[in-house]
C-alpha cells in the first residue's frame, strides 16, 4: 500500500516528536524498545517516518514517557515533514 504524501508527512512530523522524546530522556532506541516491548527495528523505522504505528500503540509509548497520549501527539506538521512547532 502507498503512503499518500500528505501521510507521510504526518509519519516524518511524529517520527521526529517520538525522537526528541526520546533523546531529552537520554534514552537509546534500545532503552524505548525495552520500556515498551516495541522492537527496535520497529522504534528506528518509526523514528524515520517509514512506518506507520497505527494508534494500538501510542498507550504503550506515552506511558513509557510519563505522558498522555495528547501530549505525545502534540506536534504540527507541514509540508515537506518539517514539525512548525
């Protein structure tokens, strides 16, 4: 299946939120994976905006962060996949 444009953009802006989570908490991809029981192929493909989450699994990645999913889904996206927040 092909990621509409206006998608993938969407995956990038969420990737790089999930990142910069990630790394203010000094954590590895490792570390998240183990936190979440997400494979670390899964949290890098994630992370590069080339794979799509679906929403089964934004619980799991918010607790893991000692937030709401709301506050992991707390970014805007543009064109192009660059965050404008």
């Amino acid at each position: 299946m092909r990621i509409d444009l206006r998608h993938k953009d969407f995956l990038i802006a969420f990737g790089q939120r999930l990142k910069a989570l990630r790394t203010q908490k000094g954590w590895s991809q490792y570390d998240l994976s183990y936190k979440t029981n997400i494979e670390r192929v899964s949290i890098i493909r994630i992370e590069k905006g080339e794979m799509n989450t679906g929403i089964a699994i934004l619980p799991e990645l918010a607790k893991a962060f000692d937030i709401s999913v709301s506050e992991l889904l707390d970014f805007e996206f543009g064109e192009g996949g660059e965050s404008e927040k």
